[in-house]
C-alpha cells in the first residue's frame, strides 16, 4: 500500500525539549491501513515503511496516534536538515508500507 500526502509537520507536545518532529496521516489512509494491518502490526502498533519526502528516502515506521485518529510518522533530523524543513512547513510525503 502506497499513500501520497501533503501534511504539516509538528512537534510532540510530550517530547518538546527532543524536537521529536512527525507528520500525521491522512485520517482516512489511516482507517485503511488499520483494516489491512491486523496482524502485521510490531511494538506499540507500528508498521514498517519505505518513506520519500523530497530527494530523501528511508526506511522507518509509523505509529497509530489515537489523540489524532491516524497514523503519525517521525521525520528524522537528517532528513529535515537535507530537505530544508522545520516544524510547521508543509510537504509531501510517500509512505510505502512494506509489510501489507
């Protein structure tokens, strides 16, 4: 399953003092991916992904965030740095779900 979105990026309230930074996913991706993810689901009920934004691409994955009602995926430091983007700039973003 492939997923091509526009989002914002934000800040974890939680771990604000880690600038631990996410995008979330479309709520209705979301619902589809949950649908399809039983039983693939890993630690905290993540998924793994092949992940583009930009030139950059990596592998990570995405984690359920019941507070948004989707998916949310962590944009690492590097790859915000390489793309010239920072909490609260726009961006589109390909998630590939490897395991679905």
């Amino acid at each position: 399953m492939v997923v091509v979105f526009d989002a914002e990026l934000w800040i974890w309230d939680v771990r604000r003092a880690d600038s631990w930074t996410f995008v979330s996913l479309p709520v209705g991706a979301s619902e589809d991916i949950r649908d399809l993810a039983t039983g693939f689901a890993r630690g905290f009920g993540s998924l793994r992904a092949r992940v583009t934004v930009g030139d950059s691409v990596w592998k990570t994955s995405i984690f359920p965030d019941s507070a948004r009602g989707s998916y949310v995926l962590p944009i690492k430091r590097a790859v915000r740095a390489a793309e010239g983007i920072a909490a609260g700039d726009s961006t589109t973003v390909t998630v590939e779900l490897i395991d679905l």
